[in-house]
C-alpha cells in the first residue's frame, strides 16, 4: 500500500488515495476471511494517513477478485484500455 495522488489535471481535482498495488491468495486460503481482513486494515490505514479513499486495480478476466471487491463495496470508476503493438523485430 502506499499513499497517491492523482495526476495534475486542470479538467479534475487533484486527489489523494491510498493504493493497494495487489493482494493474492492461494485457493487453499481462500474464503476464509483473510482478504476481507486485509483490506479492512487498507481502509484503517487509510483513516491513519488522512485519506479518504483507497484504490485499486483488477484485472477484467478476474471475476472472483471483481466480486470479492463488489462485496466490499468498491465500484468500477474507470477502465485501463491497451493494445499490443509489433514493434517491427
């Protein structure tokens, strides 16, 4: 986790948020609260830091994950888009 800003925009208001680069669990971990848990302390690190959002990203193929974070009540608030280019070997 680490404290972030939004990039400067002069269209948005910058923001600061904390940011859960990844958690993962193996299967035999899983439903057992544990990543409940961690992102419960996500959200108190947060408070302690003075910040009032926590961000995330998922990949869009992970179901499981995206449902675990609907649970938790985070919304889908913008969409990273690439494409693979040849660089001409």
């Amino acid at each position: 986790m680490r404290v972030v800003a939004s990039p400067e925009d002069p269209i948005f208001r910058r923001r600061w948020c904390v940011y859960v680069d990844e958690i993962a669990m193996t299967r035999s971990y899983q439903g057992q609260g544990i990543g409940r848990r961690l992102m419960e302390r996500a959200d108190q690190w947060a408070v302690e830091q003075g910040v009032n959002e926590v961000w995330l990203d998922v990949w869009e193929a992970n179901e499981g994950a995206i449902t675990f974070y609907e649970r938790l009540g985070y919304e889908t608030v913008r969409r990273r888009m690439s494409r693979g280019v040849d660089a001409g070997s």
